[in-house]
C-alpha cells in the first residue's frame, strides 16, 4: 500500500518486546523478517500495539497494561507464568502464550538428573573424590536404585508427562496430581498432594504457581512424605514451603531433596550448603541450546498464528 508521499507501508505487524536485554536476542533477527519491533512502553506504538513477547519473568502487571490499550496477547517465553497477571489479562480479553512444549525434555531430563543425583549421590561423591578423602576413608555411603520407586507427580502437564514417560522406563511406578483428572492418562490419580504423598517415595514437583498451589507442599506433605521420601522440585520455589523443608532436612525428618528453584533466588538457604542429600542447582533445568531453539520457534509460531486468526500454538493451561 502507497501512503501519500509514496512511501510502501510496512506490513508488517506490530510487536512489543518486554524488558528486551542490552544484548542482542538470536530471536531478534528472525523476529525481524515478520514483525515490526519496538521495545519500550513510553513508545507511541505502545497505543496501538496488539501483541508483546515477554522476555524471561519481566513482570506484566495491570499497571504494565494500562500502557497498552490495544493489546490482545501476551506472549510468554517461560513455562511458568506467575510474572504475568493472568487474571487481569483475562479480565481485558488478553491471551496468554508460554514456552509450550519447547523446555518440556530438557525439564523433564534435569528432573531425573537431580533424582538420580539424590538416590545415588553423585555430586556428592563427586565432592568426595576432589576433596581427597577418598584414600584416607576408603568407602562412600551407599545410594539407592531409582528403579523401583514409586514416583508422585505434582502437575501432569507437558513436564510432568515427559517425567513419567522417563521413569517409568527406570521401573518407577508413577501417579500424579493435577486440578483434575485426565480421562486419557492411565496413572493412578490423586485429587490432594497429601493422600499422593503418603503413596509415594519421591515427589516430583512440576505445577505452575498459582494462589491454589502456593506451598503446595507444606509440612503436612512433607510429613506423609515420610523419613526415606524425596522431593524434587523444577516448578517454582513457592510450590515448596521452603522453611519447613529445610527444618525438614536438617533433621532428618525427610530423606533429601533436588532444587532447581527456590523461594528467593538466587537466594539459598545456607542450611542445604551442608547437606549431601540435597542436591542444589540455579534455576537452569530448561536451558540448553536446543530449548531456545525451540522456543524460538513457538514464539513466531503464536504469532504468526495470532496476526493471522488461527488458533494460538501453546495458550497458556494451568495444570
Ligand atoms: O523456569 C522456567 C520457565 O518457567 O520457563
């Protein structure tokens, strides 16, 4: 289209990126090729603006809103959404995008790192050998098998699905909690953490946070967990009621722990720094090449999708 100086409109559609980084996002170039790209609220273009990628958990608030009265979605480039008010988006008719399944493997792959890393102390003894103590102390205290253990999986979503498919080709049995229960999924389903708790050796936690499943597991879980039970966690830090788990551990009053996310990060509590049962990582399960890979391809997905009327690739679901 010609505008009155002759000037070919750009046809391409607008898009916010939300708290883009000082450097450059391999995204930005593909980006590029299909969207017009700014990047700051104070922008005229925020008036008009129908679609924004939010990078990482930049917040996106009703006051981030109120900025952009044309926006129809929100894209996420994380699984988890607790950055963005859903509720609010939902109250100005705003869809919500996540990472889909792009970081599903990856999460579900670090998940089980950090299980077998907690049956089998492999850091740990890891640690052991570096230090030397090997030659003057002779054995290492014994792990357990994974295979064998009857796994419990709190959110059967994309993440959780992958975590089951993995263990149960270790032998583990495997049930889940989730908001409801999946008329196709064949585990054993349990409608409280609690009563999955009592049936289960290691808890895996892969839900999204959410005012229902804030400290999901508290000392109530924790408890029916029991003595020799382990929780993994790769959701968020608030699933976990984190001061419990660490009287918990320090204890003795649970059998160890794998952390990927905490409630404070990169807060971490000192306590876990001397515990061998508890193995400590910061945030990074979903990360690896290949998931920005793939994200970046959900991304232009959902808004290919969106600019042209088809349904969105990975609208956000709460599991
Ligand atoms: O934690 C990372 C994510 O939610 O993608």
């Amino acid at each position: 289209m010609a505008t009155e100086d002759n000037e070919v409109e750009d046809p391409r559609p607008l898009v916010l990126i939300h708290n883009l980084p000082s450097f450059k996002l391999p995204l930005q170039d593909r980006l590029i090729t299909h969207f017009r790209l700014f990047d700051s609220l104070a922008s005229p273009e925020a008036s008009s603006v129908r679609a924004l990628i939010c990078v990482g958990p930049t917040p996106v608030t009703a006051d981030t809103l109120d900025h952009l009265p044309s926006l129809r979605l929100v894209v996420g480039s994380s699984a988890g959404l607790d950055h963005v008010d859903l509720a609010e988006c939902r109250r100005r008719g705003i869809a919500v995008t996540n990472s889909g399944d792009a970081y599903s493997e990856n999460v579900a792959d670090y998940a089980v790192a950090l299980l077998l890393d907690v049956l089998r102390r492999v850091s740990a003894a890891d640690r052991f050998v570096r230090s030397g103590l090997w030659p003057q102390m002779g054995e290492y205290p014994l792990g357990c098998k994974l295979g064998g253990k009857r796994i419990g999986i709190v959110g059967l979503g994309s993440i959780g699905s992958e975590v089951a498919k993995r263990l149960v080709a270790f032998g583990c049995t495997v049930a889940y909690n989730s908001r409801n229960k999946k008329p196709s999924v064949m585990y054993p389903y349990y409608a409280n953490v609690h009563d999955l708790a009592v049936n289960s050796d290691v808890l895996i936690v892969c839900c999204a946070l959410t005012n229902e499943t804030h400290h999901i597991i508290n000392k109530d879980v924790l408890t029916a967990l029991g003595r020799e039970g382990v929780i993994i966690n790769v959701g968020r830090g608030a699933l976990v009621d984190e001061k419990e788990l660490v009287q918990f551990l320090v204890q003795g009053e649970i059998g160890g722990a794998g952390l990927d996310v905490f409630e404070n990060e990169p807060k971490v509590p000192k306590e876990l720094f001397a515990l061998d049962n508890v193995v400590l990582s910061p945030h990074l399960a979903v990360l690896t090449p290949e998931s920005f890979e793939a994200l970046n391809k959900v991304i232009i997905a959902n808004l290919k999708a969106f600019f042209s009327n088809k349904p969105l690739l990975s609208p956000f679901q709460q599991e």
